[in-house]
C-alpha cells in the first residue's frame, strides 16, 4: 500500500484578504536570504503561521511546507513528508530516486538518505524554500539529529523557517555564532498601533478615536489572537479587556475567553458544528457534513472564515479548511465539559472511523490511542500492520505499542512480535531481549504458541529469536537449533509470507549490515550447519537465504577463496534479480567486479558496471557503481578520469 499523502499538512495557509501587510516583518524576512535558517518563535496566536503564509503570498517564492503534528515524530514519516513536497514543488524526480531509503529506522541509512537529499537539492538551479511549522511537536530526538545534519551541510540555494511556541532542542547557539540563523520573535510579531488601526480599517470596523485602540493595544500588548478576539467580540471598555501575558501559562485564561466571549455567543447550531468537527486536522466539508449531521458544511465554514473565527482556508484546489490550533484546543476541551462522556465517546469514535474509512489509518489510530480506545487501536493496528511496515512508519507503530504497554493493555501476539523487530532494527537490544523473554514466559504458562490463531506469527517468532541472535553476533550454535526445531515442526504460513524484508537499502558490502552480522566472520564448522538450514529446506526460497549466499561470498572474497566467491555471488545475483532486490544483486556486481580487478581484467570491469548502471535509478546506487569505476581507473593509474568519476558520484558515502 502506497503512503497516503494529506494535502492538508502540504498546502500553504491561504492569507486572508484584509490581513494586515506587515511591511517591517517582510523587510526582516528579505533580510535573511543570506541565512540557512529563520526560526520564528513565540507563544500560540501571534501570527506566526499568519506572517509566512502571507510572506510566501508576497515574495512568489515556491515553498515546500510541512504542517507537522504528533504523527510526524516518526523519522520516515516526517522525512517522507519532507523529501515528496520538496521534490513536488521543486518538480524533480528527487522522491522517487530517494524512497527506497525511506524504509527503515537503521541511523546510518538515515544519515545517508540525508546526504542525498542535500544532494540532489544542491542541483536544483533555483531557491528552494521549506517551512516546518509548528516544529515544536517534535519530540524525536532521531528526527532532531538529521535536521541538524541537514541544516549544518544546507546548499547554498536552500533556506529551512521553523515556526515553534517554544525553544527548540537544536544548536541554535552555534548557529548564531556560524551567522547562519535569523530569528523573530514575539516581541517583533507583537502588533504596533499602526498595524492595530490597519486591522480595524480592514475588518471595516468603527472606532470613535484613537483611545480605543489604544486600549486594545494595551490589553493584548500586540498579541495577534488577542486583537482578533476583540475585533469579534466588539470589547469597548475596560470591563471586557482581555489581560495578556506573552506566555502560554494563561492558556486557560486564553481558552475561557475563547468560549465565553466567542462560542457562547453563536447560534446553537454554529457551536454544536464547531464542537463535533473540532478534532479533525482539515476539514472537509463532505466530513463535516456527516459528524453534524448537515448538508451545508461548506457554507457554514465559508461563513466563519468571512467572520475570522479562527477558520483558515487552505490554498487547494478542493474546498478544505482547518481551524486555527488555538481555537480547536479550546474547542476539544468545550466538547469534554458540555457533551456527555458518552456523547464525546461517540463523536471521537465517529471521527476516527471516517478518517480510517478514508485511509487516513495514522491520524485515526492516533486519536484512538490518545483517547484510550486501546481495543480499537489494537484492531487497527493489526489491521494495517502490513501497510504500517511497507511504508516504513515502524517508529509510529513502536511509539503506539510504547503507551499500550505502559497503560498495561495486552496487545495480541503479531503486534509484541513485529514490535520485537522493530527494536531489533532500531538496535534497542536489549527491550527486544526482554520482550523474546517476555513472550517465552507467557509460552511456558500459557500455551499461546500452539493456540491455532497464533500459529503463523509464533513460527515467526521462533525465526526472529534466531535471526535476533544472528544479528547481534552471538549464539550461531542456539540458532541453528532453533530453526532446526522449526523444520522438524513444519513451517507455518502467514501474511508475511511474501512481504519482503530490507536487509539491506544502501551499503556496498552486505556484511556491513545486520544480516552480514556487522562483519563478525563465522568459523566453517559453525557457518555450515546454519547454512543447510536454509539452503537445503523449506526456507530455500526467502530472502534471508538469497542474502546468506551474498554474505558467503564476501566472506570467501576476504578469506581469499575467490573460486568459491565467485560461485556464490552468482547465485546471490539470481535471487537477487528474482526479488527485484537491488540491496543484493548491486552489492555483488561490485564484488564480481572487484574479482575482475584483482586478475588485471579492468576491460570486463568496466563492461560489467556499465551494463549495471542501466539497471538500476535510485542515485545511492549509481554512486556506488560511480565510485567502483573510479577504483578501477585508480588502480589503472589513469587519474583524470577516477576524478571524474568521483565527481558524478558526488558520494559521502566511505567505499
């Protein structure tokens, strides 16, 4: 299954009609083009979002933008994000050369995908523009550590702007000193007299003189949301003023004033449609219509936009709006107090399962999760195991079974054993150990292997222990015995059957990876056996064994049997062109290369790698057949063109 891709987190905020032009703050913008960076930071609601929305509005500049939420801390969710609209705006091929990479968690596949990014937008003859907002829902420390490597090696033709309520856990100190930052903040956000009386003379608003919007000002000291609840609220004396600190420790105040002097005094039918449709992230008004029970959605949203209650449409070519974060907090918390629990219980479970009906799996499992639905999210989980898997969004799915866990909520065996992967893959040894005996536990107490339902996943559980133990580079001698007992029982089939497992998305050497065990060399009495297993019985036809021929032959290769290596590569590159997987069949292409190169056939090498070249499109692995060629003419002595070569290949990546 394909990821599917909101247009509601990449479309730019359209900027209102009688928004007010912000000419300094423009001016501090077109300051930056120097800069790598721009963060622009202050507590909700002084027009943050506003200010870039009508900036990129203003300066023509094409712009990738990201509306992030707590489903972005996945790093190959928020990258994927990141890489397709960037390559979308940029109207390059960028995403599709780079999407092989954005499967999996592994660091070091992480911090090359990064590096071909930078890549491949320091082609690009244009400026780029990319805007992360509301980046201060990322909590991943993952996500935090490859947007510094992004920043710290940015091209010069790309600019990233940060929007955040809080300090960020970046280098923001050194970039300050490296000059590569520019910031504005609340203080330059916060409205002047000038920008206030702009605002009412746009909104067509009557004042009498001057005093009054010297009140205003006063009472919101120049925070925007605070000018915009006035403005609706009609304030006029001292006795309505709002009391504002630039601080969001008086988010219930700011949330009280929301509801009493905004909600409250809406027809009945307006506060009920506000309520119900307040946790979706966009609204649509088809969605609308059925959480409110109306057919009129649409014109009930191009109302409260034209009245500025906190209603945003989005630049799209479908009717899609969302409302502003502040207003939808307080909303979802007047949804709790006013409805019955069995009424938001409802509302919440209908939402979801829109959203879910949609394909929109992620931010419907979310709100379940965060509700506390667990049953539900258990079943959806299950149910998209497969997608969540194919997509790469493992760290989403490991973050869900994280809060089941620790509220105690037994989650059913394929959800602990892929959650068993998961932490094997992201290097968490030692959770995974604890769940491996965690689940042998509730083996000896409870049977759970040998209940009928289970079958399938358990036999994948015994694999995992095994395949646990390989990759760590410990017990070959216990993971032999056990994939022999599995034989011995009979291999059970699954769902999994024909999902193929990434062992391998960038290295040149396969035993640099997990399945090569990181590069621990097996002695011949301990390999062998395990091999048979494979080789010889009903494992013959999976992947893991097309890659243990692989991991033979570059372990013949660096004993020096190259007879032997050069049998096994070729095999390697059968299965490796049956499984279309190229993490195999390119890896031992470089090393049948690398054969010809040690007997002086320098002729047969470059045929080979050029005929290979064809076959691939993804950039990490024509860099990789770029940086073998510039060996051979390296070892040639011919100098001007391994140069060459290495310039194509523009890699970082060590060969």
């Amino acid at each position: 299954m394909q990821m599917v891709w909101l247009s509601s987190k990449t479309t730019v905020p359209r900027a209102m009609a009688e928004a007010v032009e912000r000419e300094r703050l423009y001016e501090l913008l077109r300051n930056n083009q120097a800069k790598r960076i721009t963060v622009v930071q202050a507590p909700a609601g002084y027009g943050k979002t506003t200010l870039l929305s009508q900036w990129f509005s203003y300066s023509n500049e094409p712009v990738a933008w990201i509306s992030l939420n707590t489903s972005d801390n996945d790093p190959i969710r928020f990258w994927k994000y990141v890489i397709h609209t960037t390559s979308n705006i940029t109207q390059s091929n960028m995403y599709n050369m780079l999407s092989s990479l954005l499967q999996s968690q592994d660091p070091s596949t992480l911090e090359f995908l990064i590096d071909l990014f930078l890549n491949e937008m320091s082609q690009i003859k244009h400026r780029i523009c990319i805007v992360l907002e509301d980046y201060h829902l990322i909590g991943n420390d993952v996500v935090h550590q490859m947007l510094v490597q992004l920043i710290e090696n940015l091209p010069d033709n790309v600019h990233i702007y940060l929007t955040t309520r809080i300090n960020l856990p970046l280098p923001i100190a050194k970039w300050r000193v490296k000059s590569w930052l520019w910031e504005i903040n609340t203080q330059q956000l916060c409205f002047t007299f000038e920008e206030i009386k702009q605002f009412y003379e746009n909104k067509n608003l009557f004042y009498k003189e001057d005093k009054l919007l010297s009140h205003v000002l006063n009472t919101t000291e120049g925070w925007a949301a605070g000018i915009q609840l006035t403005s609706i609220s009609k304030i006029t004396s001292s006795k309505n003023a709002l009391i504002v600190d630039r601080t969001d420790h008086l988010q219930p105040s700011i949330t009280d004033f929301l509801l009493q002097e905004i909600l409250n005094t809406l027809p009945s039918s307006i506060q009920d449609f506000l309520l119900r449709t307040s946790l979706l992230q966009s609204l649509e008004p088809e969605i609308c219509n059925i959480l409110t029970n109306r057919t009129d959605s649409y014109t009930v949203l191009i109302e409260l936009e034209k009245k500025g209650l906190f209603t945003v449409r989005l630049n799209s070519n479908q009717p899609l709006f969302r409302y502003h974060h502040l207003f939808a907090e307080a909303l979802q918390i007047e949804l709790r107090h006013r409805y019955s629990k069995e009424i938001v219980s409802s509302i919440i479970l209908e939402t979801a399962k829109i959203l879910h009906n949609k394909d929109d799996f992620i931010d419907a499992i979310e709100i379940v999760v965060e509700e506390r639905e667990y049953e539900l999210a258990e079943s959806w989980i299950t149910e998209h195991l497969v997608d969540i898997f194919q997509t790469g969004q493992t760290a989403t799915f490991a973050r869900w079974v994280k809060i089941l866990r620790s509220n105690h909520y037994d989650a059913n065996f394929e959800i602990l054993v892929m959650y068993i992967i998961t932490l094997i893959s992201t290097l968490e040894i030692v959770e995974a150990g604890l769940l491996i005996y965690e689940l042998d536990e509730k083996q000896r107490i409870g049977q759970w292997m040998y209940q009928e339902k289970n079958r399938g996943i358990a036999d994948i559980f015994v694999t995992v222990k095994a395949y646990g133990l390989i990759g760590m580079g410990k017990d070959i001698e216990q993971a032999t015995e056990i994939i022999q007992k599995q034989l011995e029982k009979g291999i059970v089939g699954s769902r999994w059957d024909h999902i193929p497992m990434q062992y391998n998305l960038f290295e040149h050497k396969i035993l640099r990876t997990s399945i090569g065990s990181k590069g621990k060399f097996w002695s011949w009495e301990q390999s062998i056996p395990f091999t048979k297993l494979f080789r010889e019985t009903e494992f013959k036809d999976k992947s893991m064994t097309a890659f243990s021929y692989g991991v033979s032959a570059e372990t013949m290769y660096e004993k020096n049997y190259l007879d032997a290596a050069q049998s096994e590569l070729e095999v390697a590159i059968k299965y490796g062109h049956s499984l279309q997987d190229s993490g195999l069949f390119i890896p031992m292409y470089v090393l049948k290369a690398q054969i010809y190169v040690l007997n002086k056939n320098y002729i047969a090498a470059h045929a080979l790698i050029d005929n290979v070249m064809d076959l691939v499109s993804e950039k990490h692995w024509l860099n990789i057949l770029r940086t073998m060629k510039a060996r051979c003419y390296l070892l040639e002595g011919d100098m001007l063109r391994t140069e060459v070569e290495l310039r194509k290949a523009e890699s970082k990546q060590p060969f």
